[in-house]
C-alpha cells in the first residue's frame, strides 16, 4: 500500500483552509494527509484579526472555515512560528510538499513627507488593537479630536466607523473590556477619510457603505464639489451593479442634513495626501491634501491647488503588504513570493514564465502569492490554481520525497523542541471559553487578548492528562 501524499500549508487563514479543503476534495487517485500550521493560537487569520468586529457576516466566514477543519481529515498545528518553531528544511523532511499561505498582514507604505511622525498610524495596528490581537500592545492612544484616514477602502470605512463609533454600541460584539475601555475614553470629535479618485472609483463594497449610515450619533458629510462624473464614470455606474450602488449611497448621503451628533464622518474625494505636517517634537498638526480632477478614463490629474486639514492624527489604510519569510525568496516590491501560478520560483526576473527555475515542492497560496487584493472568491480561485500544479508535479514525480513522512513524525519533532502547539481540540476549547465569557452579557463571545491567556485556555482540559495534544508546556 502506497503512502499518502503529505502536504504541509503554513498559514491558516481562509486561504490556507480552502487550500487544504480543495486538496482534500480534488480529483485523485491517492490518499493525502494535510498539516496546517498557524504562528498564532488560534486560526482564520484576517477574518478573526483583520475585520472590524461589528460586522455580523465575518461570522458566517468564520463557520464555513469551522466545519472545514472540524470534519477531522485536516490537522491543526497552532502557536508554531514559521522560521524558529519549524524551519523549511525541518518541514521538507516530513512533507512531500508545503504551501504558504501567510497572508499580508502589515501596513502598505506612503511615501509622502512626514508620514513617520508622531500620532501618524499604520491602519492595521489599530486593526490589530480593536481586533485583540495578542501580540500587540492593549494601549491605544484616541487623545485627539479631529483625525484624518486615508484610503478609499474598506479597511479605511472600518477604521473610520469604529472611530467615529459610541463604544457602547460595540458592547454586543467580541470586543473584550480593554478595548471597550479605550473607546469609551476616546475624544474623538470628527474623523474624515480621504480619497484619491472620484466616488465612482471608490473601493468600498456596497454593504459597508450603508452599514455607514446606520450608525447612531454620527452625521455622516460629504461635500458635493467632490461629486463628479466623467464619462469613465457613468460608464461604470451603467456597467457594475456595484459601482452603482455605491455611488447611489453616496449620493443619497449629500440628501442628508446634519443632526447636531456628537461625531462627525467626512467623506472627502477627488484628494490626494501630499504631506503630513507637523514636526517630531509636537507630532502631526494636519495633512495636506492636493485637489485632483478626473481625466476621463478612471484616472486623475493633479490641480496644483492644495489644501491643509487641521487634524492631529492620521491613519493610512492605503493596503497591506507581504512579509519575507526565511529560507524563501522574496519580491520586495510587491510584496509576494515570487511564483508561477503557484510554483515558488528561485529568480524574481522570471516569476512570470512557465519555465522559471521553481524549488521543488514549495508552493504559495493566497495574497503572499498575489499580492493584497481580491475578496473570498478570489481566493478560492487561487488555491485551486495552486493545488492543481501541486498535484500535477506529484503525479509526473517531481516532488522530492520527504525523509521522515509518519504522521507521528512532526508531532515528535515539535515535543522534542518544546514547541507549545494548539491542536483542533485546543481551540475548540478556547472558543469555548470565549463563549463562556460572553454569556453573561448577552454576547455571542468575548475574545480572549493575551497568547498566554490563549493557551491557557487550549490546554485546560487536558494539561495533565496529554500534554502532546496542545504541546509541552
């Protein structure tokens, strides 16, 4: 009886799952047996660390990625870090084939004077405070009143709305108390997001958009000089549904009158940031903007007329961008892995020819493989691509065979390093906990913030019984 195929996946967010999912589902005459491996304690990536938590549907994500992992068929090796806990060559010893699936998770540069002083924020640090990542800081500085968001995404209308937000309107989510805490104290007044491009050009999607303006005791304000369409606008007003629905939103917003809030969200359009100003000692003092004007083809020409905002804090949400991992190489302007379809390449220069030298059985998946962009289906569609070549080189046997492929082989190697891994059980059993503290609020759960409160709660059940099963500890 021939072996099953192993497969390693680094990186469990939605990527990595469907990864694993479409591997499991493909069309194939062998068995194969799936390791995913996730740096944090618990999995979903983005969807648990990357989305404001006041969105409902996040939910319905995270249990499609549930039933997945839950069917048993796939194992889940958290709280292992890529680089130092497992290195690649630890991993090709076991594996016949590892896809990376990390992600972009850190913020995109602007590159414009000033960006680096003082309360001048990446916006996924403040993604990461809200969302109770467990290896930032719980300090969030909100001392300022008027603050500036650049970017014309949805990354930029979640920052903008939880700024803008009352925190006791975030108390029915996820939100544990030192977040609650730092809302509650924030002195935020008015929070105005600034965009590049025109209103038909704007990335948001339409829901976010209108879940906007259902938040109570913000007036939303927008500016009606800001409104204009060109023929390359209407023209994708007429073709894209949601371009359409965004445009209309927008424009049922200029309908509104303000209401005397206690917060004000301004959308700002037709702005490009050109400097930060404000200097080390006092931080920033307000953003420059220059007017654009639309060129007729979805694009934009410079005015040469400038204005000044006086704001005293500024969030750029203008992307994210990919990380080097060790022991692969790394596409430092796109922020990628560089590869074919999937095929991690050794050359850069040749990332996109079918006959690049690829390093045999390492894949990419997911935005490490294609950069930030791109929703759910997008990523399906990636996965495929890659789990379609990872097959294909197994069965023409240009994978090279691992060493050590027991199943048992891995698990021995993290005990004997001391690694403390989360299995599916133990965040099973830390999303139990987090239940547990939501019950009594009336709340679906309360996340948990610190990795030791993490694992803590992983390894409860069963700390004396198996250590194996979550790691030493």
């Amino acid at each position: 009886m021939t072996r099953p195929l192993r497969v390693a996946i680094i990186g469990a967010g939605p990527a990595g799952i469907y990864a694993a999912d479409l591997l499991t589902k493909a069309e194939r005459e062998f068995d194969v047996s799936i390791d995913l491996f996730e740096r944090l304690p618990a999995p979903f990536g983005l969807v648990r660390y990357g989305v404001a938590p006041d969105h409902p549907r996040i939910k319905g994500i995270t249990n499609a990625l549930i039933k997945v992992l839950d069917r048993g068929d796939i194992r889940l090796f958290a709280n292992v870090d890529y680089g130092t806990d497992i290195t690649r060559e630890e991993l090709q010893q076991h594996y016949d084939a590892v896809i990376f699936s990390t992600g972009c998770f850190v913020d995109a540069k602007l590159n414009i004077p000033g960006i680096d002083l003082p309360r001048s924020y990446g916006a996924a640090d403040f993604v990461n405070w809200y969302d109770a990542h467990p290896d930032v800081s719980q300090e969030w500085p909100l001392d300022t009143k008027e603050v500036a968001v650049i970017g014309n995404g949805n990354v930029a209308l979640d920052v903008a709305r939880v700024l803008a937000k009352q925190a006791d309107d975030m108390l029915t989510t996820e939100i544990p108390d030192h977040v609650y805490e730092g809302l509650k104290r924030s002195e935020v007044t008015d929070v105005h997001v600034f965009g590049r491009r025109g209103p038909a050009q704007a990335k948001f999607t339409p829901l976010e958009l209108r879940e906007l303006g259902h938040v109570k005791d913000v007036d939303i304000i927008v500016y009606p000089e800001d409104f204009e369409f060109d023929e390359a606008s209407m023209a994708q007003i007429h073709s894209n549904n949601q371009t359409k629905q965004v445009t209309k939103t927008l424009t049922d917003f200029t309908l509104r009158e303000p209401t005397g809030a206690k917060r004000r969200l301004h959308l700002h359009f037709l702005h490009a940031p050109v400097a930060v100003l404000g200097d080390e000692d006092t931080g920033v003092t307000g953003l420059r903007t220059e007017r654009q004007e639309l060129d007729g083809r979805g694009g934009v020409n410079a005015t040469g007329t400038f204005v000044d905002w006086p704001v005293d804090a500024i969030y750029r949400a203008v992307g994210y961008f990919g990380t080097p991992l060790t022991e692969l190489p790394f596409d430092e302007l796109k922020g990628v892995i560089p590869n074919h379809e999937g095929r991690v390449v050794d050359a850069l220069s040749q990332a996109e020819s079918a006959d690049a030298p690829w390093i045999p059985g390492v894949y990419a998946t997911g935005w490490i493989k294609r950069g930030p962009v791109g929703l759910i289906g997008h990523t399906k569609g990636d996965a495929l691509e890659t789990i379609t070549h990872l097959i294909e080189d197994h069965v023409a046997g240009r994978l090279p065979a691992p060493s050590a492929p027991g199943e048992d082989a891995i698990t021995e190697r993290l005990a004997a390093k001391g690694v403390d891994y989360v299995d599916w059980e133990g965040y099973h059993r830390l999303e139990a906990a987090e239940k547990q503290l939501g019950e009594p609020h009336g709340r679906e759960r309360i996340k948990i913030a610190t990795r030791e409160g993490m694992l803590a709660e992983a390894r409860r059940a069963v700390q004396a019984a198996d250590p194996i099963a979550v790691g030493e500890s």
